[in-house]
C-alpha cells in the first residue's frame, strides 16, 4: 500500500502556541485539524511537510454559537458533521447545512472541519496523482515542475477551487476571524480567495483561521446550494452553485448573491446578480439573464471530472434553478431541440 | 434412489464464512505474516513503450534494509495465461509495453525501505512511438513499430473469421437490411482487495505462496515454467480472495517476483499493490468497436446476421485468444439465427493488458446485439419484447456455429420480467424523460474445455470421513466472494443429510486439494457440484450397504436425512450418521472417496469451436426504468428487474447476491466507469476515487427473479449464477434512455455530456476502422463429428 512518509506530529495546547510553531517552523510545518485531504496528500507527496502542527484539540476552535451579537460564530474545528446536523445552521443557513453535509462521505464528514473545507487545496487531476504518476507525466507547477499541464501556455496554475462550504459562506457575506501574531482580524470571505491555483488564498501564513462569522445581515435571507458531481457521495464538486437572496414583504428583491465553486482557482462571484435583481422584483426573464451571466463568467477546464464544456453549460442551468427554488417561481423545463422519436408514434 | 425433497439446496443459508468475513476474522493474503518477513515493490516503467538500454541495481542493493534486488535477467522465462500466447515476462528484459510494466522488483525490511530503494535503481531508456488506439494499431504495420515480436501481423495479436451457412443468400432473402455501430469502453474490476502474494521458500527446497488468485492451479504451472521448479515443489494456497471479477485470473508478475526473491534472500516476502498498481496490473474489459449488420423478415424474423469486433488488447495477450473469439460466440444462442457470418480482431497497443472481466468478451457484443435489436424493433414498429418472443432459441437445440442448447428458460425470464416490470403498461407510455428499456442474454456455465489442452477432469473433488462423523471437502476451487466453499458444504450436506455447518471445506490448496481450474467463466457451481455428487455417492454406497446390514432394511429403501440412516418406509428404523460412519470403517476400512468432472462432448469440430462451449446455457431478462433529467442529461436508474434462469438456485439468497452485485456492476459500465489514458500513455486517473464507480446511492431497488429449468447436465439441474446478470442489463439501460429522451448513445459509458450531445443532434456515430480479415473458416451444422476439440 501506499505508505504516509515519516513526520512529526505536535499537539500544541493553544491557538496560540499552535501559531508560534508554524511559525517558528516555516514552511517545513503544515497545520492539520481533521488530516482527511492532507494525509492522502502526503502519501502521493504532494505535501511534505516534516512537521504537522495539530489544531484538532484546540478549545478554542470548538462551538458553534448561534446568536451572537455579531452573527453566527462557528469554530473552525467543527466537523462537517456537526455543522450539517446543527439545528441552528439548518434553520438559517440550510445551504450551508446542505454544503457540508455534501462533502465526501460520512466518515470522512465527522473526522474533516469546516476550517480545513474552506481552505482545502485546489484540485486538478494532473496533480492529485501518486508521485510515481506525476513524474511519468512529467511535474507541474504546483508541485516538483515549472509549467502547468492543463494549459501549457498558462502563466498561472489552473488547479480548481473545490470547497462546498466557501461559496456558501461568499454568498452569505461571513467573514473569516484569522488568529495571526497580532492577535484576531476579521477578512470577508470574499476577499480571502484568489484566482491562482497555487496560492488560492490570500491569508497570511503565521494566520490561522479560529472561526467563521456569519453575519445578522445575513439571517433574513433565503438561501441554497446547488451541486454537481458524478455521484451521490465521495465527489468533490466539478461545479457548485451557492445563492442568497433577501425578499422584502412587497417580494422586492433587497440583496443577491450568486457564487460559483469549481469552475476557476477561486470561488466565482456573479456580479450581474445583484446588479440585475437588486431593487426589482425578479421574473423569470431576470433568472435567465442571470443564469446567462453566470455562464460566461464560469470558465471550467478540462482538468476533473466531467466534461468541461458540460459544466459551463450546466452552470447556466444550475444558477436558473438555484433562483428558482429562491424564488419560487416555477420555470419552464429547457425545450429539447430534437423532437422526441416516441412522440411520432403516439402512445 | 427414490426422489425425495431437498432438505439444504433451494434454502436460503447463511455463507459458510459468512461469520468470519463480517467479524474481521477472515485473514486475507495481506493479513498474513511471517517471521523475518521482507516487503517486496517493483519499479514500474513509467513510458509506455520503450526499449530498455540498461538497468543499474547497484545503489538500491547497497541501500540499508534491501535485501535483494531482481530485474528480468533473473526471470527470463516468459510466460502468460494462454499456452499459445507466452508473451509476458515477470520483469521487463529488453522492452516495455506499456506504462506500469515492471522491470525491477526489491525485497526489503519494509515497505518505505523498498519504496525509496526503487528511487535509486536507474533504468536508461530509449523511448519508442507509443500505440494507443486500436486504428493506430491496425494502421502500424511496419516490422519497426511492433509491440511483440512474435506474432504474425505487426500489432494484431489474433484475426479470426467465420461463416455459418449461406451469408449472401441469408441477407438476400431479408426484407430489410439494418447496420449499426458501438463501441463500450474499457473499465476494471475494482475489487476492494489490491492483489496480494506472500512467498516462503523452505530449507527442502520447497516454495510456499499464498496468493490473492483465482487460478490457483494455472498459477502453480506458470511458477514451475517460470521459476525452472517441478509443480511438486510448488504449493500455491489461494488466501481468500477479496473480490476477482476476473482481474485475479492471471499469473501475475508480483507473484513470480514474490517466489523468486524468496527463493534468494531465504525470507518470506510479500507484495501487496498499491490501488494505482492494480490499474497498471489490469485485464479488466477490452474496449471493443463493434460494427453489426442484420437482415431480416418485415415482421422481425432475422435472416442474416454479419459481426464484427475490434479488440483493443493492450501491451500483452493475457486471455486475449479467447476474448476475440467470444466476442463472437454467444450471439447465437438467444435466438434463432439461420447464417451468422463473424470477423474479430485483437490489436496490441501500448496500454496496461486487458482479459476478463465478469462476462468475458460477451458484455459488449450483447451490448451492441441488443441495442440493435431495439433499433430494429422500434424502426419496424415491434415491440422489442414481442420480437425476441417470436424467436428465441428452442431447447435440445444445435445453433448454427455449432453450440448446443439443453434448457432454456428465457421465455419464462422475458415473460417474467415483463410483467413484474409492467412492461405493456410503461413501454412508449410514461411521461417525457422517464423510460423502460428491455434486453435479454445468454451465458456459459463453464468453458467447455480448459485453458491448456488435457484431457483430465475439470474438477475434482475428495471427501474423508471421520469416526465422529465428521466429514471434510477437499476441493481445488477457489471462494472469490460468490461462495463456491458453500456450494461445497451444501452438496455434501444435501447428500449425507447433515447440517451444512457441520461440515468442513479445504480448499484452492494444490498440496491437498484435487485440481479445480479455477473460479471464472461461471464454472465452478456446475463443475464442482458434479464432483463433489459423484465423491458422495462412493461413499454413500458403503455407508448404506453397512446400514442396511445394521437395520435390516434394504439398501433401497434407505435415506439419509437429518444426521440420521434411515428406512424410507419405517423411518424410526435408523442409525445416526456417525455410528454408520463407524460400521463402515470396520467393514472397509479408512474411509475416503474421490469424484470428478468433465464436460460432455460438443457437436461442432472447427478450429475455433472451443469457445462458447458450455455445459449448459444461462439465461436472463433485463428491464430497466430510468428519468432523465433533459436539461442536465443526468439519468437516474429507478429501478432494474432481472430475471434469471439460474437452472436450481442452491441457495436463493446467494444467488440474488450475485445478481444484485451484477446488477450494480452493469450500471457502472452503462453509465460512468472508463478506462482512460492520455496521449502519454497514462491511465488519465488510477484512483478510487477519480476512478467513477457507483455508490450505494447510485444503486437502484433491484428485483430478482430466478427461474429454474433443472438442466440435466448441471448439479441438481444448476447453472451458472455469476456473470450472466450483468449481460442486459447495459443495453436496457440504453435503450431504456431512448425511450425516456428518444435519442440513442451507441457508446459506452453513457455519460451526461454525450447525452446532452445527442440531444442536440452533435454526437457523431461510432466510427469502425477497416481490416482485411482472413478467410473464414465456413461450417454448417451436422458438419462436425461427436467430439471435442482444441481452440
């Protein structure tokens, strides 16, 4: 079998302590909490850290506190577990409940956090190889090589961003409280990200994420997530799509929020939305401009699962029927342009 | 001996080794270990084709914890499943055929210590034009770009061509003449257990290996021809086998490399593969391109029937020989057909080696078979069932490549199927995006002849008896998950009347088990059974000449039942089965018996004739309800019936096992699972879990239905229960989706992006290259003389 490399694991009994070793460790260190992406990482050598730093024991990464002044605080140590199964996160956020409650499987969901989701490495199936496999294809840029496989001529690495949990989170407005040296600073989530495969986030590395604050605004507001894979469990996404949405009394949209996952190195924020639907009421010509715009800021590439010409075009289907279910208006089921041989014949 | 009612066969037990496989006790060949154990790895090629210039071993050799490091100087005896296509080696000597082909194995203290050593072996290669297609394999003729040596043609390993009855004149009578195209793609076997062997070499010279195999005994002749060590110094002990599905069917390289480095360092080594290794290792399902052309009657009588198959083989033969042909054998046992005309072909290319993978060579052709039969159904508008119905095959029947049927139960099956499935209700009725689609095959119990040419049993099974009563199997055959140790216990136990826990089974150990050729082509159940029936009876012979002694009864008015030796008429007038036991020991002596088994003799006597020879024919009926999502051409499979002729189920309960798992195997090939490569000759994702297999989620409500024809050739009238479920299931998934969206996909996997495709009117047909076959082989049945003959 393949067999994990030898390392030293540490157990700090702080946030803060854990902070000062990486630290003081440098990039030879990595943090793990639950070790469900990380060690199968480090089995292929694509990670390979000398020392994991554990932030899995950790008090104050734990609670999930739902009515905070602030928001919703939720610990970054969490299991995906508990927080599909809060009652709380289910009554408010059942996007975020159904998020991660969607990551791989169940046995994986109670050992992985919420942390380790929202920052869990991008993925491209030229480099979630053995080592064996990347150097018989010869290494990319994100690990061992200089140049990217999926797109030679690209500068940047094209790996794709593949949280659940991330998008939900941007939709939603929640900020991430980041633990560095100088002690807690809050960063919306969608600022943390970046469209770069190799460095898709834009935290400092002496900062570590304590919890997420889901924010009052955001308590009012409907919200989903939409998510396309091969199969009902295991599967990262290959396209996910996460939308919140306010409604006044009078059903005046107040607040629109559409964000991709799975289809660039970061999540994908589809600015039309708001711009289309704020301050209206939305019609079903409003989800399908919408729909369209989405589709052409999602840029899939042929580097997972599923064809990618397939998932920018079900990114157009997926955002019309993730506003649908926001909306509930009922949408017409996309006409099929080639006649149906059964219906030659009548029944 | 009077008929009496089963007391075991036909009862839904529990597996003999249920208890231990659910309990974690089951100690598979990874499970074991052995004092001064050393861990073997072998170091991959990691081009798909090249010649190997040099190898240096010197610094891995010299690297703490190694003890011994091979390349293929040491093995150079080649070796290979078929005794006709010898073509692999343990260890790569002068070239490599595809990406994963070994060329250097280490024993070492551990697993890390032989990974890291491998990083110090430096192999200087010269890399060759790889051949990944089978049209770049047929169009490479030149001497210089071929991948074996040995065979004829450069890149064809074997063309084959026959012609039953009059093919010009067959179609000439046809009204209408349809022509299809397919192509199903290559997929593994994904068994949960990675291939495994452990091998110990004593100081008498004898070698030891347990071995994750289905083939035990075709694995104790490739070690002796290999390793240059009579079979008498060879004992091959198949550990319990974590799941085969066929891909455990080969003597395998780490097996050699295993034996051979214990035999230098004197320690026992073992080599487990990496999930990655068993997608490099592979024999799973040919990727076939299938071009077919039918002839028939306005009212759905075929006339003519011409098929073709393409066969991208891989770098090596494995069973290779035998898939060609059966890609063309059981077309012809479904139903009627008057003139079947065939041409296959196996191409090498430089891909990891494809053999056989649950249905052998005959999934894609029913594939194919299947689904053009729909189209013709639905383009003369027929009813697909009502078009098979009005033809099937007829029992004690001769086909005309010259296969004989006994039993047939596939009218029961399709009549069965159809109305549990509601078929006339549903077929062209339900709402736009949901489907019913309907499909029927044959399989073989058993190949009617063995994979080397002798003419000894095909099984063999002994019983020993023991003064307390107890009584011990010994059988070659080999438990791969489908039960065969059961099968085993509930003969002899139906035949002693004893429980069938208290009965013990050795088997798939060549120091004290009979020869069993293995567990694949659904033989075992048959074969086995047989032999163990015969074996019994021997010994019930004596059992009862001393009972009726005892009793004072006439022999043939005896039973044995409930543990006991009774008279039939006067049933309290008995002995138990141990004290009967002890009788006739006194009276004979130590008591033992042996049975064996071979396959009847076949009509047909043409080279070639071997293949789709069988004891007896399966049968099933397939139909699959499924939604299609027409907007995202998700399909969803709502639920499938099957149904079986299975001739007697031993055991229901195992046999719906079987039919289930098949049932979720046939969905995997029909809708995701694909063997892939890059243009660099890379499997484009040798994971679990990139790799798409169904989940439990994926997996439809699945409902058996078993129909028992009791076939006079099989054990208790049973067939086979293993492979043939899968077989209709793939094309009614197709044809199911032609009724839900009314587009057809020709080509498997049947993937949401090629359906949307379709929908749009953008998926291209399935192309087909053209090869200038050989010269058939014609025949015509009555042709052939009453015996049986070398493939």
């Amino acid at each position: 079998m393949l067999r994990l490399p030898d390392f030293t694991y540490i157990r700090p009994k702080s946030l803060k302590e854990a902070g000062r070793l990486l630290a003081e460790l440098g990039p030879e260190a990595m943090a793990v909490a639950g070790g469900t992406d990380l060690y199968p990482k480090m089995k292929r050598g694509q990670f390979t850290p000398r020392y994991l730093v554990s932030l899995r024991f950790l008090p104050e990464l734990r609670g999930i506190r739902p009515g905070s002044k602030e928001g919703m605080w939720i610990g970054a140590g969490e299991t995906l577990t508990v927080v599909a199964k809060n009652p709380a996160v289910n009554k408010r956020f059942p996007a975020l409940a159904h998020a991660a409650g969607s990551v791989s499987t169940p046995a994986l969901r109670n050992m992985g956090t919420i942390g380790g989701n929202v920052f869990v490495d991008t993925r491209c199936n030229y480099y979630d190889q053995t080592f064996f496999w990347r150097q018989a294809a010869g290494f990319c840029m994100k690990k061992d090589g200089d140049i990217c496989l999926v797109a030679p001529k690209s500068k940047s690495c094209l790996a794709v961003f593949s949280s659940d949990t991330a998008p939900v989170l941007c939709s939603l407005g929640a900020v991430a409280l980041l633990a560095g040296p100088d002690g807690l600073r809050k960063l919306p989530f969608e600022q943390i990200y970046r469209d770069d495969g190799m460095h898709f986030v834009t935290k400092r590395d002496d900062e570590l994420l304590r919890a997420i604050l889901i924010p009052r605004a955001a308590f009012g507001q409907r919200n989903v997530y939409l998510k396309l894979r091969r199969r009902g469990s295991f599967d990262f996404p290959v396209l996910g799509v996460a939308a919140a949405m306010a409604l006044d009394r009078e059903g005046i949209c107040r607040s629109a929020r559409v964000v991709l996952t799975a289809v660039a190195s970061a999540p994908v924020v589809v600015e039309e939305a708001s711009r289309l639907l704020e301050g209206k009421k939305v019609s079903r010509e409003m989800i399908e401009a919408v729909a369209e715009a989405a589709a052409k800021v999602s840029h899939p590439v042929d580097n997972v699962d599923l064809d990618y010409w397939y998932r920018k075009r079900m990114t157009r289907v997926y955002v019309k029927r993730a506003l649908a279910e926001l909306t509930g208006l009922k949408l017409e089921t996309e006409k099929v342009p080639q006649e149906p041989v059964k219906d030659e014949k009548g029944p | 001996m009077r008929e009496k009612k089963f007391s075991v066969i036909g009862k839904p037990l529990r597996k003999v080794d249920a208890l231990a496989k659910s309990t974690g006790d089951t100690r598979y060949a990874d499970d074991l270990e052995l004092s001064r154990m050393l861990y073997g790895k072998l170091l991959r090629s990691p081009l798909p084709h090249a010649r190997i210039r040099g190898i240096k071993t010197d610094r891995a050799a010299k690297l703490k914890g190694v003890y011994a490091v091979i390349t293929g100087a040491d093995l150079p005896e080649r070796f290979g499943i078929m005794p006709s296509t010898q073509d692999e080696e343990a260890l790569a000597g002068e070239k490599v055929r595809h990406v994963g082909d070994p060329v250097a194995a280490v024993a070492a203290s551990s697993e890390a210590v032989a990974e890291e050593s491998l990083k110090l072996i430096e192999v200087d290669y010269e890399p060759l034009k790889p051949i990944l297609s089978i049209e770049e394999a047929l169009a490479c003729t030149e001497e210089s770009e071929r991948i074996h040596a040995w065979n004829r043609r450069a890149n064809i390993q074997k063309a084959v061509s026959f012609e039953f009855g009059d093919v010009v004149q067959g179609f000439a009578q046809a009204d209408q003449i349809f022509e299809d195209t397919f192509f199903f793609q290559g997929n593994a076997h994904l068994p949960m257990e990675q291939h495994c062997a452990l091998a110990q070499y004593g100081p008498e010279d004898k070698l030891t290996i347990w071995s994750s195999t289905q083939t035990p005994h075709y694995l104790h002749r490739a070690l002796s021809k290999v390793l240059k060590l009579p079979m008498s110094r060879i004992r091959v002990i198949a550990a319990p086998v974590g799941g085969g599905f066929g891909g455990k069917s080969d003597p395998f390289s780490h097996e050699m490399c295993a034996s051979k480095l214990a035999m230098i360092t004197g320690r026992p080594v073992k080599f487990t593969l990496t999930r990655e290794e068993t997608f490099y290792v592979h024999r799973g399902r040919h990727p076939v391109k299938m071009w077919i052309r039918t002839g028939v009657k306005n009212d759905g009588t075929l006339q003519a029937m011409h098929f073709r198959s393409f066969l991208d083989g891989g770098g090596y033969s494995s069973y290779g020989l035998a898939t060609v042909y059966y890609t063309g054998a059981l077309q012809t046992v479904s139903y009627k057909l008057p003139v079947y005309k065939f041409e296959g072909v196996r191409v090498f290319t430089n891909k990891p080696p494809c053999g056989p993978k649950r249905g052998h060579g005959t999934p894609q052709p029913r594939f194919a078979l299947e689904v053009h039969l729909d189209k013709i159904a639905d383009k003369l508008g027929i009813d697909p069932v009502e078009l098979r119905l009005k033809q099937l095959v007829e029992p004690d029947s001769i086909t005309v490549n010259g296969l004989r049927v006994s039993t047939t139960g596939l009218r029961e099956c399709i009549e069965k199927a159809a109305a549990r499935a509601e078929w006339k209700k549903k077929f062209h009725q339900l709402p736009y995006g949901r489907g019913i689609g309907f499909a029927a095959s044959a399989y073989i119990s058993g190949a009617g002849l063995p994979i080397y040419w002798n003419g000894m049993p095909h099984s063999g099974v002994q019983i020993r008896l023991d003064r307390g009563g107890g009584i011990t199997v010994f059988c070659g055959s080999t438990d791969i998950g489908q039960g065969s140790d059961s099968i085993l216990a509930y003969v002899v136990a139906e035949e002693f009347g004893v429980d069938p826990a208290d009965i013990r089974v050795v088997t798939a150990d060549t120091d004290l088990t009979p020869v069993d050729l293995g567990s694949y082509s659904s033989r075992v159940t048959v074969m086995t059974g047989n032999a163990a029936i015969q074996a019994c009876r021997k010994l019930k012979e004596m059992l009862f000449q001393v009972a009726g002694e005892a009793l004072e009864v006439p022999v043939d008015d005896l039973e044995m039942a409930e543990g006991k030796v009774r008279s039939q008429s006067y049933p309290k007038r008995a002995i138990s089965f141990a004290e009967c036991v002890e009788k006739a020991e006194t009276k004979f002596g130590t008591l033992g018996a042996t049975g064996s088994y071979s396959p009847p003799k076949y009509p047909a006597n043409y080279k070639g004739s071997g293949v789709g020879l069988t004891p007896a024919y399966s049968y099933s009926a397939s139909i699959v309800e499924l939604s299609c999502d027409p907007e995202t051409a998700e399909i969803k499979v709502e639920k499938v019936w099957i149904a079986h002729d299975c001739g007697r189920a031993f055991n229901p309960l195992l046999v719906e096992g079987q039919s289930e798992g098949s049932v979720y195997m046939a969905l995997g090939e029909a809708l995701m699972e694909e063997q892939v490569f890059r243009k660099n000759g890379l499997h484009k994702f040798p994971s679990i879990l990139d790799y798409k297999s169904p989940t439990t989620l994926e997996t439809p409500e699945i409902e058996t239905i078993l129909i028992e024809t009791n076939d006079p050739e099989g054990p208790y009238g049973a067939k086979e229960a293993g492979q043939g479920f899968l077989l209709p299931v793939i094309p009614a998934v197709a044809n199911a989706l032609f009724d839900a969206i009314g587009v057809r996909i020709d080509e498997l996997p049947i993937t949401p992006d090629k359906v949307l495709r379709a929908l749009e009117g953008r998926l291209k047909p399935v192309s087909v290259p053209s090869f200038d076959f050989p010269p058939p082989i014609k025949w015509r049945p009555g042709e052939g003389v009453e015996v049986p003959q070398k493939s």
